[in-house]
C-alpha cells in the first residue's frame, strides 16, 4: 500500500473559505486564527468576496502571506530580528 501525503498547497482553489486560509497560513483553524482572518478581511489587509454571509478569499490574496512567498536573501539562514 502506497501511503501518498498531499500539501494543501497542492490542491489550489480559485478561491478559499478562511477555515482553508487559515489552515495554509497558520497549519490550523480555531478560535485565535479564525479571529485573526476575519480581522484581516474587515481592516483591508486581505481582500474577501462575501456571498450573503460567506467569505470567499481569492488564492492570489493568500500567496501574500505565505512563507514561501517571501525571497530568501542569498539563502542566509537569518535568526531573530537582524
């Protein structure tokens, strides 16, 4: 039996619920994260489409905030602040 792990970044949706935002960005979905997205969405940060009283966040808004998304400088392994 093959065992065949799949990283949601994998599997990209157009769009994604702030549950999916929330588990890409943070690895999990509860009270603090949830929060924490919805606090984005109504201060601007991250652009939401809302349908009656869903949030829809497009995959390009999430790519923002994403580790991977960011260069690494030279490949200098940086720890703390400098």
């Amino acid at each position: 039996m093959e065992i065949v792990l799949v990283n949601s970044l994998d599997q990209i949706k157009p769009l994604n619920t702030p549950k999916d935002t929330a588990v890409m960005l943070w690895g999990h979905w509860n009270d603090t994260t949830r929060k924490r997205i919805y606090r984005w969405i109504h201060n601007g940060n991250l652009e939401a489409l809302r349908d009656g009283k869903s949030y829809w966040i497009p995959h390009k808004e999430i790519t923002k905030y994403l580790p991977q998304a960011t260069e690494k400088r030279n490949g200098d392994l940086r720890i703390g602040n400098g």
